[in-house]
C-alpha cells in the first residue's frame, strides 16, 4: 500500500514538472525568465541614465541672460547698438574685434553661442556664468581683465584639464564625451574657439568653476 501511493505521487510531480516545462515552452520564457527581465530593465534604465545629463547644473540658460541684458539695456536707457559699444568698450585697447549689436539679439535663435562674446556680456553684467546655471548657486566671478585685453576661453588650458581627468580615471576620450552632454570625442580634442555651452557643460563634468577655463588675451 506504501509502495502504492509513493508511486502515485512520484507520477504526480512528474506530471506537473512536465506541465511547467510546457507551459514555459508556449510562453517563451526560460525557467529564470523573471531574473533575465528583471536584469534587462537594469540594463536598458542604465543605459538611458548615461544618456541623460549630468544634472540641471551642466545647462545653460541662454534665454535668462538675453533677459538680463535687456533689463540692464532699459535701465541704462540704452540701444542695443549702445549696448554692444558698452559691452565692447572692455576691450577697447586690445585688438579684438567689437561685438555687434546681432550677436546679443540674435544669441536666443542660435543653436550655439560663441563663447568669447558670451563671457564679455557676463562682464558687463557683473555675474557669473553659474548664475545662468538652472539650481546652480553663486559660481565663480569672472576675473577682471585691462582694456588691452579681452577675456576668453584657454582651449589648451581645457584640454590639459580635460585630459587629465581622463587619464585619472582610464578613460577613452569617446567615454569623456559619453558622459558630457552634448559633445563628441574630436569636439574635446581640437582646439579653436570654444562654445559657451560646452564650456559649462565640460566645468560640470571637471567639477570646476567656468571661470578658471579662461584667459587674458591681446586679440
């Protein structure tokens, strides 16, 4: 009788086991398919996380500061030609070229601002860079130049900077630009005129103020 009824369970579990194993077989799914899925969405929100900027802090706010200069404009009871003279009037003596009114009314429409013309408007205003930065607080001022010279951004100082960081960390220069926002690999690498937005964007990722990436300049 115990012989019996050991027997029929055994037929039992086997009856289920194979019952599981076709149901697993219609749907699809492995035996650890809940693992798998589950390791799938760490996967893919990891992925889109890198994708995803730094913070709030890494953007800047082009928007913000066309309207502080117009406030600082109507203030002083300027014209936007007045404005540009005011604003280039810092450089005078050097022999950079003055900013045209343009580049100030224009700068909301553009999809990139050139950096050196963003730094002097700055200057006019008296604020930081980071004071343009959504949820960033305070920032470095911006230091003080003569008027034989204009303030700009120092490519080779960034790219020292830059790879340095990189080397700390054994990183490729494509795995730096993976964790900047909107560069690329040869943007960081090249030297030449530098955008504002990238600049914030790369004192983000460097941990540093915008205003050690500068420089004076005689042109």
């Amino acid at each position: 009788m115990c012989l019996l009824f050991i027997a029929s369970a055994q037929q039992t579990l086997a009856k289920t086991c194979a019952t599981s194993r076709e149901s697993r077989r219609a749907l699809g799914r492995p035996r650890n398919a809940f693992f798998t899925s589950t390791s799938s969405r760490v996967r893919r929100r990891t992925s889109v996380m890198s994708r995803l900027p730094q913070s709030d802090r890494s953007i800047f706010d082009a928007d913000a500061l066309f309207v502080a200069l117009d406030e600082q404009r109507r203030t002083r009871g300027l014209t936007w030609a007045q404005t540009a003279r005011a604003i280039s009037d810092q450089f005078r003596d050097s022999a950079a070229r003055p900013i045209s009114p343009s580049t100030i009314t224009g700068m909301r429409e553009r999809s990139t601002l050139e950096g050196d013309g963003v730094l002097q408007m700055l200057r006019w205003l008296g604020r930081s860079p980071e004071s343009f930065v959504p949820g960033h607080s305070g920032g470095e001022p911006l230091p003080d130049v003569p008027t034989d010279r204009i303030l700009r951004f120092d490519s080779k100082a960034i790219y020292e900077k830059l790879n340095t960081r990189r080397i700390e960390r054994g990183l490729t220069w494509a795995a730096v630009a993976a964790e900047i926002p909107g560069v690329s690999a040869e943007s960081l690498t090249k030297s030449g005129r530098v955008g504002f937005s990238r600049a914030v964007r790369v004192a983000a990722w460097l941990e540093c103020s915008v205003a050690s990436l500068t420089r004076a300049s005689a042109r």
